[in-house]
C-alpha cells in the first residue's frame, strides 16, 4: 500500500518537505539526510559487536580443533571447552540486552524522522 509523496513547492510549506495523503513512499524517504545519519549512526553501533561476537564464535572450533588449550579440567568433569560453549549462551543474552536498549533509541530517531518528514 504505497502512494507517491511530492516535495511541497508552495510558499507555505518548508522547502524539502516531504507530503504524502497519509502513506509513505519509502524511496524519497530513505534519500534524506537524516535517514543517511541514521543508517551510519546504526552500522557505527553494530560493528564492534559483530567484530566481537563472530570472533569469539569462530575461536572455539579453531582452539578445539587445533589446540589443546582448553582440554584442561575446569570444575570437576568438565573441560574448558563446556565453560567457552556456555560462555557464548551468556554471551548473546548480553549482546541482546545491548541491542535492545539501544533500539529504543533508534525507535525514537526514526518516529522523529517520519514525524518530520512524512507526519502533517
């Protein structure tokens, strides 16, 4: 369900204003500047915890599958390698915590955005 949104070139209205009859047209939407802010302001979050989640993940088959190191005993039966693999459950319920709070932030960013381009 998409209609065209036209810039306002009437006196009245701000130069660049997006108008719409109530429905978004995504495509001038996302060439704003401020959409573009946004999407850098998001990527510049994410990147150190993907950086970080994906080499944490990728670490336990390369040190179970070419090293001894967490062979060793931790708590009784159990080997470092239980102690990693659990490590990465409490590592992505952290991750989500993060992102959660975070998209909170980004939820407002983005109802300010439509308010101001797209919402009379």
């Amino acid at each position: 369900m998409t209609v065209k949104m036209k810039k306002a070139d009437t006196p009245g209205n701000r130069k660049g204003k997006l108008i719409t009859d109530g429905q978004l047209d995504y495509e001038r939407l996302i060439e704003t500047d401020e959409f573009k802010q946004l999407v850098k302001k998001k990527k510049h979050f994410f990147r150190p915890y993907v950086i970080a989640f994906f080499a944490i993940y990728l670490m336990l088959p390369i040190l179970t599958g070419y090293t001894s190191i967490l062979e060793a005993r931790a708590i009784g039966w159990m080997t470092w390698t239980w102690v990693y693999a659990f490590g990465m459950f409490v590592m992505v319920w952290v991750l989500t915590q993060i992102y959660v709070k975070k998209a909170r932030s980004f939820d407002k960013d983005v109802e300010q955005l439509l308010g101001k381009h797209v919402r009379k």
